[in-house]
C-alpha cells in the first residue's frame, strides 16, 4: 500500500454565529493595552481538514485547528512530497520524517498541527485496511466506556451559568469545567467576580461533581499566586493554564503552591515539549491534543511517558482522535466534551465538519467495537455554510 496523494483543505464558517459575551473566558492577550475588550476578536471559525489517499483507493481524515490556512500551506509545500510514496505502515518513519525534516523552522505551533493532520490521517488509514476501530490498534479498550467532563461555562451573567450548569447536571454529567472571565487587568474587582463565579457554579454541581476551572493562559505569577489560595476552598479538580505555556517556571511554583492540581499542555507540543512538563512537575494533569502535540504516533507515547510519571493525561478538546487515545490507555481517566451548539467561539466547530463524532450519554462516551478507523466522514449538511479553501 503507497501513499498516492495528499489534499488539505480550509473549511472556513460564513453561517450564523452567536456573539459571545464580553471577558467569557480571560486569555494571554489581556495582559496587553488594548482599545477593544480582547475576546471580541477572539475565535476559531475555520478548520483544517486533510485527506490521505492510497493506492487501493483508501481515504484517511485528519484534522487541525491552529491556523488553517498556514498549516495547509505548510502540508502543500513542505510535508506532502515527504509522505507520499510511502506505505502508511511506515507511521513511526513518516513521523520523524516530517518532524526532522521541518526541524530547523517547525517543532512547535503550527508546523505541528499540520504534521499531526496527517498522522491522524495516517492511523485513519490502518483502520480502515484492517477493518479495526483505531483505539484496537492502539492497545484496545481499557474501559467500559469513557467518563467525560462538560466543558464550556463561559463567564456570563452568574444566573445563566447555574442555569447552564444545571442543565447538563440534569443529563447526568458530574464533571464541568467553567471559565474565568477576569484576570490581573480587571484588579481586585476582577478576584472577587472570579470568586463569585466559582461559588455560583459549585452551588448548582454541588460537591459531589467535580469542577475544573480554566484560565486560558490570562492571569500572570503574582495574580495566579493571591488567588490560588482562595479557590482551595472550592476543591476544583484542576486549575487549567493559569499562565502562558512558555512560563514553565511558574507553572513549576504553582503546581507547588497549593493543593490545586495545575494542568496544562493544551499547547505543548512534541515528545519532548511533554517530557519537559513532566520533567520539572509543572504540571499534575497533561492536556495535549493530538491534532497539536504531533498526531497520533506521537499522543500514543506520550501516553506511556505519562503511565510512567503518574500523571494522568486528558486531551484537550474532546473529538475523536483524542477519544481512541483514551480509551486504550490507563494513563487517561477521562474525556473533554465540548458540547455542540451553535457556532459561537468554534470549539464547536468540529461538529459542523465531520459525522460520527460520538454524542454523551449520561456523562459517558462509546466507541464503537466494530468501526473502522476513527469513525469520521465528511458532513454535507453544514457545506453551503462553509468556504472551502483548496
Ligand atoms: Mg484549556
């Protein structure tokens, strides 16, 4: 079996879309002047999408999110000619392959993001010509099912997220993240909505739930550590990326801090990027997400890295590579669930792309036994909402 061709396309959202409100979630940016409230202009509304075809006339999909157009160009120019011609079983070589040759310019970002596309294609791929669901390839099923955590909560008015909250509380969900919606900018004020806005949320869920609460990178060392202590009170699970990824340093003195777990590696990338979180224990959760950290041949050592520091590993953002990833490894206790919902922010966006992306029942999610490989295909219903690059 060879690799007979390579297409990347930019799915691009011109439907409707719901404004999200103003300091939903805080983010790096926040820590800059700015004339405008900084989430106004913050979304993710396109998506890349590749397909690998071989020669017998199989096609693998595979997806990213970091910058589409860029990492379609980078697949085009630089990654396609390096992969096609091989046998899609070469998975560990085609890997190194691409991250090697791209290794003076590439590593992190989004060079990643487009190299891991194509893993995930790749594995796609070795499911379909075996007939196996890609988690069978991975190791096999190590759970039932697979818990999964809610995951939105935006910062809104403190009523409607209880309402929120309670809602999916009442479909059986006993995990929920929330967002904060000020940091360091906001002063004083801003620590006290950040409070309230906890509390709010542990009154709906009780605690008996557990609650993981997401910074997004928007508070700084000195806030993360005035604040670190008030919110032990709330038991949170984890405490989501308080800083930019790059600080480890004050990841490494958080994570010390408190009894809060800090989590993060939402945007690490790489064996090694993950090896050096591990390394200082700057991070009690890692969060990688396989269309970032280098597909699939990469999440799947991380994985054994993770097993072997004791450290559980819970991909960002839900989806279905990251799902097969879960399911075949004790270091993964759990799922993120994005929700789908209108298009607002465009975590959701996935939903509005592929079919087959497996829906929460009761706080849980199945893979099926029988499907091979991820278990995606293209959606025609949302098509006319998009513009297709490519
Ligand atoms: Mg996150």
């Amino acid at each position: 079996m060879k690799i007979e061709a390579i297409r990347a396309r930019v799915f691009e959202w011109k439907g409707a879309t719901v404004p999200p409100q103003s300091n939903f979630c805080s983010n790096a940016m926040d820590a800059l002047y700015s004339r405008k409230e900084t989430m106004n202009t913050f979304r993710f509304h396109s998506w890349l999408v590749v397909e690998v075809e071989t020669d017998d006339g199989i096609i693998g999909l595979g997806n990213a999110a970091l910058a589409p157009r860029i990492a379609k160009a980078i697949i085009d120019e630089y990654l396609a000619p390096l992969v096609i011609g091989h046998d899609p079983w070469d998975y560990e070589y085609l890997s190194q392959r691409m991250y090697r040759a791209t290794h003076a310019w590439g590593r992190k970002g989004v060079t990643m993001a487009a190299i891991s596309a194509i893993d995930i294609a790749l594995w796609d791929i070795l499911g379909k010509c075996t007939s196996r669901p890609v988690f069978k390839l991975l190791g096999g099923r190590t759970k039932e099912r697979i818990p999964c955590y809610y995951s939105k909560l935006y910062r809104t008015d403190l009523r409607a997220m209880q309402d929120e909250a309670k809602r999916f509380k009442d479909l059986g969900f006993t995990a929920f993240k929330m967002r904060f919606g000020y940091g360091p900018a906001h002063l004083q004020k801003g620590v006290v909505e950040n409070l309230k806005s906890v509390e709010a949320v542990r009154e709906v869920i009780g605690y008996e739930s557990d609650l993981m609460l997401e910074c997004y990178m928007g508070w700084d060392l000195d806030y993360a550590r005035r604040i670190l202590p008030k919110l032990e009170k709330f038991q949170p699970r984890w405490l989501e990326e308080p800083v930019i990824a790059d600080d480890i340093d004050a990841y490494v003195e958080l994570n010390r801090l408190t009894e809060i777990p800090i989590s993060g590696g939402e945007h690490e990338f790489g064996l090694y990027g993950i090896k050096q979180l591990l390394d200082r224990k700057a991070v009690s959760v890692v969060q990688y997400d396989t269309n970032r950290v280098g597909g699939i041949t990469v999440a799947h050592k991380v994985n054994a890295l993770c097993e072997a520091y004791s450290v559980p590993v819970i991909p960002h953002a839900g989806q279905m590579h990251n799902y097969h990833l879960t399911m075949s490894t004790l270091a993964s206790p759990m799922s993120e669930y994005f929700p789908m919902h209108d298009v607002e922010v465009g975590n959701e966006l996935f939903y509005y792309i592929f079919d087959g992306e497996p829906v929460a029942q009761q706080g849980f999610l199945q893979l099926d036994d029988d499907t091979p490989g991820l278990g995606l295909s293209l959606k025609s219903e949302y098509l006319p909402q998009f513009t297709v690059i490519g």
